[in-house]
C-alpha cells in the first residue's frame, strides 16, 4: 500500500530539491550591486515617505478580519442561490436565520465601534 506513495514522495522530494537548488544558484552566482534605489521599498513610483517598519494600527487588522468574516458570507450565498428551488422554504428560513446571525454580528461590532478608524 505504501508503495504506491512512491511516486508522489519522489515528486515532492524532486520539486523540494529543484527549488532549494534555484535558490542556492541564485545566491551563489547572482550579482550583487545594491544601490540606494535598490534597497528603498516600492511605493508605485513615488518616492517613499517615512520608514517601510511604520507600524500599523490594530483597528487596520480588525477591520481586515471584519471584511473576511462578512465577505465569506458571499461564499455561502452562491451555492444556496443555486439550488433554492429543491430547499423549498425550508432553504429559505434557514438562509433568512443565517443572515440574521451576520446581522447580529455585524451590529454587535458597529455598537462596539470596531469600524471605527479614531479613537
């Protein structure tokens, strides 16, 4: 049984090594000419301001999380919509009372002011 993992394990030890390899090579042969330009973070073009370290304020990460958490939503609503006809109305309540939870939810952070950007 376990034989047949064979090829699977050579593959993934033959990409590992591939990719190690690359690396190694780049490191070895690749050129190095670091230069101001090189070394200052990308700001599409524009010269950068401030430090590329600037520390970001956790209402950013909270309102990232708020964003998944609700947009996922979205994930769920397809595959319903796809086969609302043969969930009849039991599929229905059961969308209605799903969405009523994201509500609930949804007032829960905006009463505790997680969408707020100031203090």
């Amino acid at each position: 049984m376990l034989l047949s993992y064979l090829p699977i394990v050579l593959f993934v030890l033959l990409a590992a090594g591939f990719a190690l390899a690359t690396l190694f090579l780049s490191s070895v042969l690749g050129p190095r000419r670091p230069s101001k330009d090189k070394l200052s973070p990308y700001e599409c073009g524009i010269d950068p301001v401030g430090s590329a370290r600037e520390r970001f304020s956790v209402k950013f990460y909270l309102v990232a999380m708020l964003f998944i958490v609700f947009d996922i939503e979205i994930v769920f609503l397809y595959p319903w919509a796809v086969v609302l006809n043969s969930l009849k109305l039991f599929g229905l309540v059961e969308m209605i009372f799903f969405l009523g939870i994201l509500l609930v939810g949804l007032l829960y952070v905006w009463k505790k002011g997680g969408l707020e950007w100031t203090s």
